[in-house]
C-alpha cells in the first residue's frame, strides 16, 4: 500500500487529491513533527472530521473524532445515484447545482463550522515555541486559522468520481470514489497542506506527516498525480 508518513519542507504549499472509498463520516488521527531553530524537537497530535458524500453534517459533532476509543461519529449516509464512468486520468470531480452549498460555513449541531467549498490548508505554525497545526480557511476570502477539533470538512456528493484503470493503489478501475481533486473545482472543498510559515527562523528541519489512524466506512488514500499521469 502507499505510506503513511511523508516529508514536508519548509515554506512548501502542495495540493493533493483525498479519495475516500465510501459515504459516511471519517476521523483522520494525524501527527506532525519537526526541529525548531534551536534544535528541539516539536510535535502537534491532532485529528480531522471529515462529512463525505449524502450525510446529515448538521449532526456531527468533531469533538467525537478526539476519543480514541469506539467507532466515532459515523452518520448513515443515504445511498447516491452511480455516476457515469470516465476514462479521463486522474478524474475530477464535476460541480453539481444540487451539492448544497448552502451549508457552507455555517455552523452545525455542535457549534463546529462546517467548510463545504474553497481552499483550505493544513497549515503547520509555531507559536510560542510550539507546533501547531491548524485549518488555514481562506473560503471567506480572508484567511482564518482554526483549530481541528472545531471543523467539519464536507466532501459533497458531487465530489464522487469513476476510477479509470491505473490507480491500483487508490482503488479497482470501475469502483465509485470520493474524492478532494487535485486542481480546484467550484463548490468543492480544495484541500492542501502548507509550510509557509516555517522558516531559518523558527524551524530547522523539514516536517513530517503522519497519518496514525482512520475511523470510518472505507479506506482513505492521498495523493498526487504526476504531469504525465500516474
């Protein structure tokens, strides 16, 4: 399978596509290290709530994904309608009227924000001598750094795609994905990472990534597709 672990380095901003196999709700548990300018290590634990295809978004609540313990918080998602197959390479979600919108950036049950379209970053920072990694929301058209256990990430509906054959590693030729593209596409949500703030000043080293642990109704694999495919 692909690795769970990958390097970042400094002042980088890199967008990449996020399948996921299967509607529902998913809890990514991640990790971030680096050495600061002194030669200190640093580390940030964090966790994401990501709302993927029909789900009541509304209803979740991301403080759930924080308990280690138990399933976390996986509403049933209603079944949606096959799409139409593509051959395209690396396939791109097509914008919907029906994605609802509406809902973005609007606040759900449990007083998250809940961001259905626009860039965001994992963004990684050091403050106070500390490395936190936070959502780097520009979808106003100003950006705001938030803490990941207040956001809920929807991937809509209208990101499922058709597999052409070539991408084993994500999932078989013909199966339905759920997919972050990685070109921006409206009325979806446009998920990168960024380093932009790390600099000879406060950072040492570059940053590494992991990806601990996913709760959810399928798999979910990241990545990034070449110029010439694959």
């Amino acid at each position: 399978g692909l690795p769970d672990t990958m390097t970042i380095d400094k002042r980088v901003h890199v967008h990449g596509s996020w399948a996921f196999s299967a509607e529902g709700t998913y809890c990514l548990a991640f990790n971030r290290a680096t050495t600061l300018a002194d030669g200190t290590r640093a580390s940030d634990d964090f966790t994401l709530a990501v709302a993927v295809g029909d789900v009541d978004v509304r209803r979740v609540d991301p403080s759930g994904c924080a308990t280690k313990p138990g399933p976390g918080p996986s509403p049933t998602p209603t079944p949606t309608p096959t799409s139409t197959p593509t051959s395209d390479p690396a396939p791109t979600p097509k914008p919907s009227k029906s994605s609802g919108s509406k809902a973005a950036a609007k606040q759900c049950v449990s007083g998250a924000t809940i961001l259905s379209a626009g860039h965001i970053d994992y963004a990684s920072r050091i403050v106070g001598g500390k490395l936190q990694s936070l959502i780097g929301d520009d979808t106003g058209g100003t950006k705001v750094y938030r803490e990941p256990s207040g956001v809920i990430l929807w991937l809509k509906p209208s990101a499922q795609v058709t597999l052409p054959s070539g991408y084993g590693q994500v999932g078989k030729a013909g199966s339905r994905i759920w997919q972050v593209p990685q070109t921006q596409v409206r009325d979806l949500i446009w998920l990168g990472w960024n380093t932009e703030l790390l600099n000879a000043g406060n950072a040492k080293g570059t940053v590494s990534w992991r990806l601990d642990s996913v709760r959810g109704p399928g798999s979910v694999k990241v990545y990034l597709s070449g110029a010439f495919g694959g």
